[in-house]
C-alpha cells in the first residue's frame, strides 16, 4: 500500500470503487460510507480525471494544453491534490497514515467478581447508618434506580408484586440511588415499596455505566452472582427468574410510550429542585404515557389538555416531567418560579408562559407518537429552528436546553426559539416548517398567555417560514464560516434525522443550498454562541459571499 506522502508525478490515481460522486452545481461530493468530502470545481475535475490510467503527470498536460496555464504550477497542484484526496482514503492502494489510537476494552464484572465502590451507599436501619456490604450474607437483589428514571418508575408496580416472593427465596430486594436520600425515598415509597433505599451524594460510582434501571445479583459471600443487566425489561426479568416466575404479567396490547426494554443513562446532576407530588398517566392516540407533575394544580391542568383520557397504570411510568407554579400564590422568595418541561433531570423547556409549555410537551409527544413519511417532500433534522431580524435559520441545538438566565439573553440578542424538538425542511420549496402536534388535546386550554418579551426569548409559532440558512458545528479560527453549496450538503448530512441513502440526501441537499446559506459556527460558552447565531444573521443578511474551496 502507498502512503499519500510518497505520491509523486508518475502515480497513477484510481477512485475507489465503493466512493460515489454526487454534483452539486460546479462542485463534486465524494460519499464513501457514511462520509462525505465536498471538492470544488477544480477538484470536481480533477476527480473524475482519476480513472486509473493516467499518471499525474498525464493529467497535469492535458490541463495544461486546455486551459493555456503555467505547467509547472499545474503539476504541482496536481499531486498535491492526489495526496489530499489519499489522506482522506478516497485512492485504490493509498492507505492514509494510521491515527495512534488504542482502544481498549474495560473488562466487565463477572459472576464471582467483587464490585468496589459498594460501601459509598449507605441507608440508616434501626436509628443505625450502615453501608451496603452491612447486609451481606443474605442474597441481595440491588436496584440501581433513579427518582428522575420514567423507566425506573414504570418498575415500581410490578417489583412490589416480586418482593413477597423474592423474600421467601431468601433474597433482600434494595435499591441503589444518587443524590438526596430523602428524596429517593419517598419517590420509592410512593411506588408502593416498602424496601431499603442506599444513596450515594453524587452522580457516578460503580453502577453509574448501566445507566437506570440495572439489576446487580450479589450472593451471601458479597462477590456477584450472575452478570449485570440493564433496562426494565432485563431488570424485571431477572426478578422474576430468582422469584421463581417464568411467566411475564405485563398486560397484552398495551402501547406504551416508554419502551419496554428500555433505561435512562445515569444523570449528569441532581436536576431541577423540584418536589414532584403525583404521576398522570393518559391513554392517547393509541399510546399509554405518565407525566410527573409538582401540584393538584399542575395535574388539573394536564387533566383539562389531555380530556377523558387519563387512567390508572403505573406502569406507564413517567415519560416527561410538568411544573407550573400556581400564579395566583405569591412566591415565599420574592422571585416568581418559572414554569418547567422536564425529561430526566434535563430541563428541556423554561417559560413564564404556561401555555409554552403545554405547547412544549405536545411537541415531543408528537416527536415520539406521530409517524413521519421519509418519502415526502421534507426531511426532519436535528437543529434548532430560530428567528433573528425577520431571518429564520437553522442552528445546532445547543440552545434548546435552556440554562437559567439564557432565556433572557436570547431576548436581548433578539432570537427567537422554536420549541419543536426536530424541525423539517420542505427541501423543494426552501421552507422551514414548524407543524402543529398532531396530539389529540383540547386546544381551548392553550389560551394566549403573553409573557414580557424583554424577559424571555420569543416563541417561533407552528408555521411555514422561507429558510435563509442552516448551520452546524465547525471548528474554525472565526466563530461563523459560510459554506459553498457543496461543502453544506456534506457538513449537514448528518443532521437529517431520518435514515436515507446517503449519496441520494446529498442529492437532494443540494439544490436547497443552492437557495439556502451553510454555515459552520464554533463556540466556547453559550454566550459566544448566540453571538455566532447573530454573527450569522447579520451576514446572511448582508449577502456574505463564502470562500470557495478548490
């Protein structure tokens, strides 16, 4: 194999077979895998000159006898061209140079192992603090659990019906919690467990890789006794197994929003302080889903969007979690508490506004209930769709978790957010559309509830508007870099959410950058990017001219 470096004047250049060019106006994208690589018009015919009979050499004279210029510098440009297009592997029999990277596996704990890093959990029994190997020699079943996990709440109601027989079996069923011990107890006991609860004061420890729900099966000796499992599906199946059930009771034709096998990853931080009182469960369009909430208030509320649909499942657990401060309480601070959209312990959404928030949370139940048609006219993407000066753009969602106070700093920069989780893109039209939720609710309990919008970014309302720009991050010497048509479809690719076959996307991305700008942004805080957000406006407006690459 050749290596780039040692491509000289008489190497025949031949493109891999498996590489697919895609034009783009004057410029080419090569597509290889997953990747794309955008070359401009020089390049684009340079390219396609790699056939894997001609020399550099051959190549550098047929230009120079076409286009009448100076064959030295032609020559040069040449290999210099085949070298880079070598390094990105992209040549028959160019291998690019190996990156120094080792990876190497960590080893999982087997049955027999001993786990370090129990004895950080620690509960009080009988007026006495003690640590989790206190209670070894009897078997243990240790929970991993969250008080921010919907699938570790979704557990609750069918572990209760396990610990009866578990303890005959002579196993301890505990649970095993970050963050506030008082907290995860009354969350735990308002599952309807009467069990022991092991907290640790911080996100991590040696449990925190299986994410929430995890099963850990320790023998009387401490060591484990069957290999760790995650997600409430294998959590309740090994509860079941050492139960002595073999049979699941999980009710038939039941669709829950919360996939049956599914977990939470371990939290970051403690999230939002909130004291949730009570989980609603709704049956909606075909779908069972709870939704947390922090008063009798907050779930009359949700009871009136959602109407006639609530019911009695705990099993739904919580898919999403709802604060809204009564208004007409003063606040015991002086400060009026904001209104929350909480998934896990990520804010995803803070508004003085409780219809922004109910509109919120429809939006992500649409994401997840409402099935999208790959084959029409517009693709979903994973941006942030905002408004700035009258121009509507498309921007890495960095913002969309919104950390306190950043709300008022996009008011002051003048962007205005969509709360839509996934925007689309009518790709023929050059349009960026915020659709309704298709969620079945009553639209009389989103009345317009103005907010001062010197406080708060402006919500961008469902609605088709002409797309200026779209952007992504791009590490770059300046905070905003203008892509060629080309380079945009190949940096942006990968944002459209939707499987697709990749070179016919860039097929289809192309002509809409023809239309619409690319641009790449890098940032070091939140603030430096809202000033790359507005940085970007203030030049697409001004028609900024990007630089076009070779």
């Amino acid at each position: 194999m050749t290596s780039p470096d040692d491509i000289e004047s008489d190497f025949v250049p031949c493109r891999l077979d498996d590489a697919t060019a895609v034009e783009v106006g004057n410029e080419v994208v090569v597509v290889h895998g997953s990747i794309a690589h955008a070359l401009g018009p020089a390049g684009a015919r340079l390219w396609f000159m790699f056939d894997g009979e001609a020399s550099l050499d051959d190549i550098a004279q047929v230009i120079t006898e076409r286009d009448g210029v100076d064959p030295t510098t032609t020559a040069g440009d040449v290999v210099a061209f085949a070298r880079a297009v070598g390094y990105l592997g992209l040549l028959t029999g160019v291998q690019p140079p190996a990156r120094d990277v080792t990876l190497i596996p960590l080893p999982q704990p087997q049955p027999g192992d001993i786990i370090d890093g129990l004895e950080n959990y620690t509960t009080v029994e009988n007026g006495a603090a003690i640590t989790l190997p206190d209670l070894f020699g009897c078997e243990l079943l240790v929970v991993a659990w969250s008080s921010h996990c919907g699938y570790c709440a979704a557990i609750g109601a069918p572990l209760a019906e396990l610990v009866g027989g578990l303890d005959q079996s002579g196993i301890r069923v505990v649970f095993a919690c970050s963050g506030d011990p008082e907290t995860n107890r009354s969350q735990v006991e308002a599952l309807g467990l009467n069990i022991p609860v092991f907290c640790q004061p911080h996100p991590g420890g040696p449990l925190a890789g299986y994410g929430t729900p995890a099963a850990v099966h320790l023998r009387p000796d401490g060591r484990l006794g069957s290999p760790i499992v995650s997600g409430a599906h294998n959590v309740l199946t090994v509860a079941r197994r050492l139960a002595g059930i073999t049979e699941s009771p999980d009710p038939p034709g039941v669709r829950y929003l919360l996939a049956p096998d599914g977990g939470c990853a371990a939290p970051s931080s403690p999230g939002p302080s909130v004291r949730w009182t009570d989980v609603r469960v709704y049956d909606v369009d075909g779908y069972r889903f709870g939704l947390r909430v922090d008063s009798e208030t907050t779930g009359e509320a949700l009871d009136a969007l959602f109407r006639g649909n609530r019911v009695d499942d705990p099993r739904a657990g919580h898919s999403y979690a709802v604060a809204l401060p009564d208004r007409h309480q003063e606040p015991t601070t002086g400060v009026r508490e904001l209104n929350l959209l909480v998934r896990g312990a990520t804010v995803l959404a803070r508004s003085r506004s409780t219809t922004r928030i109910l509109r919120s949370l429809l939006w992500r139940l649409a994401d997840e209930m409402v099935s999208f048609d790959p084959d029409g006219p517009t693709v979903r993407v994973n941006s942030m769709a905002v408004m700035v000066d009258g121009v509507a753009m498309l921007v890495p969602p960095g913002v969309r978790v919104l950390a306190p106070g950043l709300s008022r700093q996009l008011a002051r920069a003048g962007i205005a957010v969509a709360d839509v989780p996934r925007p689309e893109i009518d790709l023929l039209a050059g349009e960026l559309v915020l659709r309704s939720p298709a969620v079945t609710h009553d639209p009389r309990v989103l009345a317009d509830d103005p907010v001062d919008e010197g406080l708060e970014a402006r919500e961008l309302l469902a609605g088709r508007y002409p797309l200026a720009a779209w952007g992504t991050v791009y590490p770059a010497a300046e905070p905003v870099t203008l892509f060629t048509a080309g380079q945009a479809a190949a940096a942006l690719a990968s944002n459209v959410w939707d499987p697709y076959d990749f070179p016919e996307l860039i097929g289809r991305l192309g002509p809409l950058f023809e239309q619409v700008q690319g641009f790449g942004i890098w940032y070091e805080s939140e603030a430096g990017l809202l000033d790359a957000i507005v940085s970007a406006a203030e030049q697409i407006q001004r028609g900024g001219q990007p630089e076009r690459s070779r």
